[in-house]
C-alpha cells in the first residue's frame, strides 16, 4: 500500500477511536503489579497534575489538569500521540461529561459547558451553565455525571476536616437541570466525594467518600456509598456504619443515617471509579468496579496509591481487592492513581497526577504474567 493509502487507514482508524497508540519512549521508572495476563503501559506523559477523564465523542482520551486551567485531548497520529489543548483559561476545571455532542465541565465554582470545533481538537465556545456551586475550600474539586433521568449530579466537597458547615450545599451533592436551573441538594453528609458513577443497566448511583483525618491510622474508614435521594450519610456526627465520631459523641444524629456500602482502607483516599463494561477483560470483571485509591498523606506506614476492583454480587459492593499496585516503594510514592476509565477497546485507563502519566492496562490471552501476580487478599465490611 502507497503511503497516502495507509495514510488514510490511519486518519479513518483516528476517527473511529480504533487506532492504538504505539509504545511508549517513556518506560515506567518501577514495575507495577498486575494480575495475569494483564499488562501495563505509559498511554501519555509529560502531565503533573492531570485528574479527571473522558472519552470524547470520537472515542479520544480528554483530561482535566486543574492546575493549568485547562482540558487536554489526546489524538493518535502516524507519528505517534499528541497532546492538544482543547480548552484554557478555566477555573480548576476537574469533573468531565459528555452531552448531546458538547463537553461539561465542572470548576471549582461553576459548571461551564464546552461546544467543540468542527474536528473536535478545541472547544470554539464556552457557555456558563451554573454558578450556584460554592467555589474553593479545603476541598475544592468537583466532580459531575449525567443521570440517566437526564439530571446533572455536582458533587461539593467539605471545607474543613471536621466541623458543622454553614452552606448546606458542602459536603453534598447536587443535582440541577442540564441547563443548570433547578438546582437542590440530592444528598447531604458526605464529607468529600471526588468519584461518582451511575451503575450500567441499573438505577444505582455510587460515590467513593474520603473520611475525616486525625484520629489514627485505621479510622474513620474511607467508604463506597450508594447514593439515594434525600440520603444523609452522616458527616460530620458519624461514619461507616453509623459509629459516631469523637468530636461530637451525639449518637441520636446517627439514628436515620445511610450507612456507607462498602468501607475502604482508612485514608486510602479513593478518588475515581468507574464499573467494567468492556470485553477485553475476563467476563468476570463485567459488572464489577475499579477504585482509584489515591494514597495517604499522613498515615504511617503509607496506604493506597493503588487501583483496586470492589467486587459486586446482586448489584451490591461485596468485596475489593488490589489489581494495579506499585506506584508506593517503601515510605515513598512515585505516582497517585486519580482516575479510571474504560476505553472503546476494553482497556482501561488510569490517571496519575504525581507522575504526570496516563497508562493503558490491557488483557490479551497471550500477554506474559505481569510482575507480582493477582493481587491483595479480599476485604469485605
């Protein structure tokens, strides 16, 4: 074939979302432990402080680095991947979804939808959708998804570690209108959730939850909530399962509380999550989750910095174990896992804001067991 014809396989696979990147020149500075059979590559580089994902329209990888402002796009090219800017200029910008052919995004402060070029590499309009979202704070990220009643769910982290918030709309999460109106708090009393996932085929919402810190290693539990209407979780008078915290010993407050699904490894700091939904992985993994455990910052010895799978049977969270572990050496972390997501081809993503990489975890039959084999024993509540 000419080189004009593979030229335009190359632009036809680029635009179905099928063409792979070719292998890294940016070789992983340590060995991270996988099951069998999966393997683990360097997707892109050159990143700090890269957080959230999506896959555009097209199927292209899009991720969030706050600290820059900006929404970057990955697109495949003949000579290899490419890093464009698709949007600047932005507040913190953090949570990513997709809508009717247009991207929103959630600041600190606001959401602001992004309408893309006609080839899609930038966004050629931004339209403020909503400002009634309160802005910064000790937790300043925010996260959105579309439900699928069509609702747009923000969620608000706390401003303190522990403490009675004087804006109801912290440490909750919202739901507005896709046009931003209509605004009202959905559920209460989750003092930080960054990761938030509808559950495919069902009407389940889910929510990872970072507990509170100073009060030793192995408490308060970090948590996996399923997320209901109206549902108060608790913070800042109890966690887990309805235990009342120290700072307030008022145990009639946990009384009516919904009691977190799943508790997770104190100060693992779970972050992403995203359910299996591809066929590349063994049919076993459909239906289950992965957790991007972001890692601790004042526990020791250390914990998380790490990708777990939380088991689900009936719909339910019934168990996690590790899948992806390594970015932790000793007392010191070389990466911090913030996102996942399932690529078009079953792959899976993983964010590292430490690191400034995305990888590419894959499963092949005839891929070599990856260093460390199938990871930690399972934990159930």
């Amino acid at each position: 074939m000419s080189l004009a014809g593979w030229g335009n396989v190359a632009a036809i696979a680029g635009f179905l979302g099928l063409w792979h990147a070719r292998a890294t020149v940016d070789p992983l500075p340590y060995p991270i432990h996988l099951p069998d059979g999966f393997s683990i590559s360097t997707y892109a580089t050159g990143l700090p402080g890269i957080r959230f994902l999506t896959l555009s329209p097209r199927g292209e990888l899009m991720a969030s680095i706050p600290d820059d402002g900006r929404i970057v796009l990955f697109r495949d090219r003949l000579h290899g991947l490419e890093t464009l800017t698709f949007a600047s200029g932005l507040d913190r910008p953090h949570g990513l979804a997709w809508r009717q052919g247009d991207l929103y995004v959630a600041e600190t402060g606001a959401v602001v939808r992004l309408t893309p070029s006609a080839d899609g590499m930038k966004a050629e309009r931004r339209t403020v959708v909503t400002r009634s979202i309160p802005a910064g704070g000790m937790h300043w990220t925010r996260t959105l998804v579309f439900g699928p009643d069509g609702h747009m769910f923000v969620s608000v982290g706390s401003d303190c570690n522990v403490c009675r918030e004087s804006d109801p709309r912290r440490a909750a999460i919202l739901r507005f209108n896709p046009d931003g109106t209509g605004a009202t708090i959905y559920a209460r009393g989750i003092r930080n959730a960054v990761g938030l996932a509808w559950e495919p085929g069902t009407r389940n919402f889910w929510a990872t939850e970072n507990g509170r810190d100073w009060l030793g290693n192995e408490r308060p539990p970090d948590a996996l909530d399923r997320i209901v209407q109206g549902g108060n979780y608790g913070w800042p008078y109890c966690y887990g399962q309805r235990t009342p915290d120290p700072k307030y010993l008022d145990p009639g407050r946990c009384r009516g509380v919904v009691p977190s699904a799943l508790d997770l490894q104190a100060h693992s700091a779970p972050l992403g999550i995203c359910f299996y939904s591809g066929n590349q992985f063994p049919a076993g993994y459909r239906g289950d989750a992965f957790v991007a455990f972001h890692g601790s910052w004042n526990r020791q010895p250390p914990t998380g910095y790490k990708v777990v799978r939380v088991r689900f049977r009936n719909n339910r969270p019934v168990a996690y174990q590790d899948f992806a572990t390594g970015w932790l050496r000793g007392a010191r972390a070389w990466g911090r896992p913030v996102d996942v997501l399932v690529a078009r081809d079953g792959s899976l993503f993983v964010s590292d804001d430490r690191g400034g990489r995305v990888y590419r975890i894959r499963y092949t039959t005839n891929a070599p067991a990856s260093s460390g084999g199938g990871g930690a024993a399972m934990r159930s509540r």
